[in-house]
C-alpha cells in the first residue's frame, strides 16, 4: 500500500475474477511523477487455480462432443488463453 496515497478498502466495480477499487496512486510511484486517480483491480485469491478448471471443463466438453473446428489446436489455444 506505500504506493498510493489514497485507496478505498469498499470496491466500486466487482466482476467473477476479481473487484475493482479507486486510488491516488502516491507521486514516487507514478509514471508522470505526480499524484494520480486509479482505478486498480484486485484479483481474488487462488483465481488462477479456478480459471484453469473452468478451462479444463470447456476442453472436456469440445473434445468429448466433436465440436473442435478443423485444424483448431485445442492445447495450444488453451495456453494461449
């Protein structure tokens, strides 16, 4: 937290990964040098862990119901990903 002046502990945005909270990012922290209003976003812990068995479940179910295009490199899109 020694990188911002400000920071509201209550998010103004949340989404299924993560929440979004308003700053003042402090000025020795900030690319102009100045005080600067952010807006930064919190991932929830062990979201990681969550995305890739999602990711896991989508790959089941296209590889198990035919439903890959042709040439469609299943794996490496998911690394992509």
């Amino acid at each position: 937290m020694d990188n911002f002046d400000t920071f509201e502990r209550l998010p103004f945005a949340a989404a299924s990964i993560g929440q979004v909270h308003s700053a003042v990012l402090a000025a020795h922290a900030s690319p102009t040098g100045a005080p600067a209003r952010v807006a930064v976003k919190v991932q929830f812990p062990n979201i990681v862990n969550s995305i890739a068995s999602d990711l896991g479940y989508v790959k089941m179910l296209l590889t198990a119901g035919a439903l890959l295009p042709r040439g469609l490199f299943l794996d490496r899109t998911i690394a992509v990903m």
